[in-house]
C-alpha cells in the first residue's frame, strides 16, 4: 500500500513538473497541494481542465525569443538616448559647473585645513599646561 502511494505521488510530482503553472496557483493560495492532488487523482492526467496549466514548450521558447529581443532593443535604445543627451549638452555649462564644483571642494579643503591647524593649536596649548593629550581613560582611579 506504501508503494501504492509513493508511486502516485511521484506521477504526481512529474505531472506538475509538466504543468509548472500549478506551482503558481498554489503560491498565489488559490489552491493547495492536496485539492490538486485529489482532483489530478479524480480527474486524471488528460482532463482538459490541466490544458491552462500545461508548459507549452515552443510557445514558451518563442515567449523567451521575444523577451531577449525586447532586452537587446531595451538596451540599444538606452544607449542611443544617452547618446542624444550628450550630443544636447553645452559644454561651456558643463565646464561652468565643474569650475564652480571645484571653488567649492577647494574652499572645504581650506576649512578643513584652517580647523586641523587651529585643534593642534589648542592641543599644544593644553600640553604645556600639562593636560594629558587624547581622551581621558575613564577605568582609571587613584589608591585612596
């Protein structure tokens, strides 16, 4: 009996592998496992009611056959509008935005130039006051 059943089960698992649209159907929760079972158990394998569910191996290459064109002009099609919107480009706005992003990097490199010179200035200030240099250590303590 065991036998009996690990065979359908198996003839069931290869009938869904010829109707990959089942798996779907089960994931959107419009059916289970077992309802299908029981109607592919009922119904048999060549019931027109699994013919929407059927992989359709030629439909389904030409399906393929269109997405890969439809990829390849989807990326031809990129690359010509990038094209265009370089060629619609001004230069000299393009070389203006760069000369002012430049004045602007320059002017935080000055900041930041003229903030590390005046932290060394306050830490040589507090060295020879005799301030420990750095971060305190907050685990250290004194014997009483």
């Amino acid at each position: 009996m065991t036998k009996t059943k690990t065979k359908k089960v198996d003839e069931f698992k290869q009938f869904v592998k010829r109707h990959p649209d089942l798996i779907k159907e089960v994931r959107k929760g419009n059916t289970t496992w077992q309802q299908l079972f029981e109607e592919w158990y009922l119904l048999g394998e060549d019931d027109p009611s699994w013919r929407k569910y059927k992989r359709e191996s030629s439909k389904q290459s030409a399906n393929k056959k269109t997405e890969k064109d439809s990829d390849e002009k989807t990326g031809s099609e990129l690359f010509m509008q990038i094209i265009n919107y370089v060629k619609k480009l001004d230069m000299d706005q393009v070389q203006q935005h760069i000369e002012q992003l430049n004045t602007a990097i320059e002017s935080l490199q000055q900041f930041l130039t003229e903030m590390n010179k005046n932290q060394n200035e306050t830490d040589g200030m507090n060295n020879m006051r005799g301030r420990r240099r750095g971060p305190r250590n907050p685990f250290a303590f004194r014997k009483d």
